[in-house]
C-alpha cells in the first residue's frame, strides 16, 4: 500500500512539475513576444484621426508638394536629401523601411532598383556596399564610400520585404540582403575596405574604410536590428549577430551622459566623445535618432528594460528642463548650449526642430502613459510645414516625424513570414 501511495505520489509530482514546465514556457513566449502598443489611442486620441495623421505625414514626405520621394521612368524612384541636392544611402534605405512598414511594395521595389543601379558597387573592393551620395541629377556618384548605417537598413529592409512579400515576385529580396551580407564577410582591409562591423568591437564602423573603421556613431547602433539578422539573414554569423546586439546595448549605457541622457553624434568604441577634424563633440542631428532606436528595442526585444527606463526618463526629464517647447535640437553632452553649431543645408541656427521633437516622442514607449503624456502631445500638435524664418526640411525632420507617427501608433514592427 505504501509502495503504490509512493508511486502516485511520484507520478503526480512529475505531472505538476509537467505543467509548471509548461506555463513557464508558455509565459517566456508571451513575455517574449513584441507589443506594438498604439501610443496616441492610449493617449485618447481617436483611431480615426490617428489613420488619418499617419496618412498626411506619408503623403507629405513620399506624394505632396514639398515630397522627397521623386520618380523616374516607370520602374526607378529616389529619395532626396533636397536641401543638400543629393540622394543619400541613409535616405533611400529610410524610404525602403517606410515602405515594407507599411505594405507599399512598389515604392519599395523602385527605390531598391534604383539604389542597385545608380549607388550600389557592383565590382572591385566596395562590392555590393553603397556610394553615401549621389548627384540624382547627373547621378554621378558624390563619394565612393559608405555610411554604415545605410547598409544596415538595407539589409533589414530587404529580409523584411522578403518575409512580406516573398521572392519570387519580380525582386529576390531575400538574395539581394544575401548578397551585401556576403560581401560585406569578404571585406578584409584590401583596398582599405572594411566590414561595416568592426570584428574585433562587435560594433558598427562609422565607415568601412581607413581609420574610419575604427571608431563609431552611436545613432548606428541599432540592436533590434542586429537580432532580426540573427534570426533570418540565416548567413552562418547569428552567434556573432547577437553578441554585437549585446554589445550595442552595453555601449549605449557607456555613450549617454548619466544625467542628461545625451550622447555625442560620434565616439569611440568605448563611448567616449570622438573629436572630428570638421565637428568637435556634442549631440547633434545624428544623434536624434538614438532616443527612437532604443525605444524600438525595447518594444522588440526588451532585453535591457531597466537601464532604457532609466534612460527615458533622464532624456524626457533633461528636454523638460530647457522648456518642452522651446529646447534646442544641439547641446554638450552636459546640457549646455555649443558654441560649435553644425549647419543644417546653408542654415547654421539652433532651434526647436519637429526631427528631435519626433524622436524624443517616442521614448513614451518605454515611459509609463502618465508620465509622457506632454511629449505625445507635443509631436502630435507639431506640423511638418517652414518655420517662421522659412526654413524647412521635409528630408531629415520629415522622415523622423513619419518614423515617430508609426512608431507610436504601432505601425513599425518586427515583419514575420506569412504563415
């Protein structure tokens, strides 16, 4: 009798344990799984007027009279920097991100035809990376080199387009993102030319070539991005790919100031300010973007909550303390006013830029409701129209503004294969 009592006794601690096996599963799969939370409903705005805001921000930048997105002949179309006059890697991968986003798949396929034939190498040491700047015009390209982060949303976009739309619909996505990937492996220093990823740091070169391979841009350090190659580049380097998602995270706590948040548009590997030749240190145009990307790791992955909280609040607070509708969009990394200003095009002024206003906006992701409610506000009553002394950027501020819109009403998401 005792025997058969142990018996079913054991038996019922190896179905409870079972279970608790069981739910345990089932919650890291929940807990795991992205929230693509729709920011402006929480906020109590009407679904109706957030389609219709997304909408007129698309329209703007991609379709209406100040657009950015310009077509040619019936198959090819750019993005343009028009204040600068030139079609940049950064615009054209941005314009592609947008477009897998949000399922308009012939703007996408035209912008990739385009990039392939007039920016991308297609021989010798710079094979399958991409010329930062090109003249649409005379489609002569400005510089030969690359901008890092411009591959990096090429590659991205394209297995993302790969999983929506498949590959066998006019476009081998899948292929073409193979192909940069490769080639990028390939890149040993001959010619100069490096890995857009420093191998030895795990983290994103400011430019693949030269000295340049040896130092960053914190605005390139985008993790989530890092991860979804790990999980569908299927190259042979996922463990690499997560350890430099790792790694970016680790250098983000490095790079922010611990009181204000801010970093500089370029530093070292260990986060520390990297003086250029034309830019002493400070967070300036480039650096707007870095508030957006770690608010979308922590809406795709949340593998380092705490210290993005903490950072969020810290940034939210530091933009609070220079007047939420009047700070500047350039600072020192401590908070104080630069005497260096970089010009924006042929405008050199500090002002209160609807770009930082959008990025900055979407740090309410990781902040609670109550305590981000002025800054959904703030991008939300903000308009992407000149400002008083005429000035407009409808390339730089307009793209951070669209990104923002779909960041927060939860239209920028991890893009899976069709089941």
């Amino acid at each position: 009798m005792k025997q058969e009592k142990t018996k079913y006794y054991n038996q019922y601690k190896r179905l409870v344990g079972l279970l608790g096996l069981l739910l345990f599963c089932s919650f890291t799969i929940n807990a795991q799984k992205p929230k693509y939370r729709n920011v402006f409903k929480e906020m109590g705005y009407s679904q109706k007027d957030i389609d219709a805001k997304l909408q007129k921000a698309y329209y703007d930048v991609f379709e209406g009279p100040n657009k950015v997105y310009f077509e040619e002949e019936d198959s090819l179309a750019y993005v343009s920097d028009v204040k600068n006059k030139d079609a940049r890697s950064e615009g054209m991968s941005y314009g592609m991100m947008v477009a897998v986003q949000l399922n308009k798949k012939e703007v996408f396929d035209k912008i990739w035809r385009w990039a392939v034939k007039y920016s991308q190498h297609q021989s010798g040491p710079r094979e399958a990376y991409f010329a930062w700047s090109i003249n649409p015009i005379t489609k002569k390209k400005n510089s030969q080199g690359s901008a890092s982060d411009g591959e990096l949303y090429f590659v991205t976009s394209l297995l993302f387009a790969s999983n929506r739309w498949g590959n066998d619909t006019g476009i081998n996505y899948y292929k073409e993102a193979r192909r940069i990937l490769d080639n990028m492996w390939k890149k040993d220093g001959t010619g100069n030319i490096y890995n857009v990823i420093n191998t030895d740091a795990k983290q994103i070169s400011f430019v693949p070539e030269g000295a340049n391979y040896k130092w960053t841009d914190p605005s390139y350090h985008l993790p989530a991005f890092y991860e979804i190659w790990a999980k569908y580049a299927k190259d042979g380097h996922e463990d690499f790919y997560k350890a430099c998602a790792d790694t970016s995270r680790v250098f983000l706590h490095r790079a922010c100031h611990p009181v204000t948040a801010l970093n500089s548009d370029y530093t070292e590997f260990s986060g520390a300010p990297h003086p250029t030749r034309w830019m002493p240190p400070g967070f300036r145009y480039d650096s707007w973007r870095v508030p957006m990307n770690i608010a979308m790791d922590y809406t795709w992955y949340g593998k380092d909550k705490k210290w993005q909280l903490d950072y969020a609040k810290r940034f939210q607070n530091f933009l609070r303390s220079k007047g939420l509708d009047t700070y500047d969009d350039q600072f020192n990394l401590d908070g104080s006013k630069p005497e260096f200003i970089l010009q924006a095009g042929p405008v050199k002024k500090l002002r209160h830029s609807i770009g930082l206003v959008s990025t900055a906006a979407t740090t309410a992701l990781i902040n609670n409701k109550k305590d981000s409610k002025d800054f959904v506000d703030a991008i939300w009553n903000a308009k992407l129209e000149p400002y008083e002394d005429g000035y407009f950027d409808p390339y730089f501020d307009g793209l951070m503004y669209l990104f923002s819109l779909m960041h927060l009403s939860g239209n920028y998401k991890i893009i899976e294969p069709a089941k």
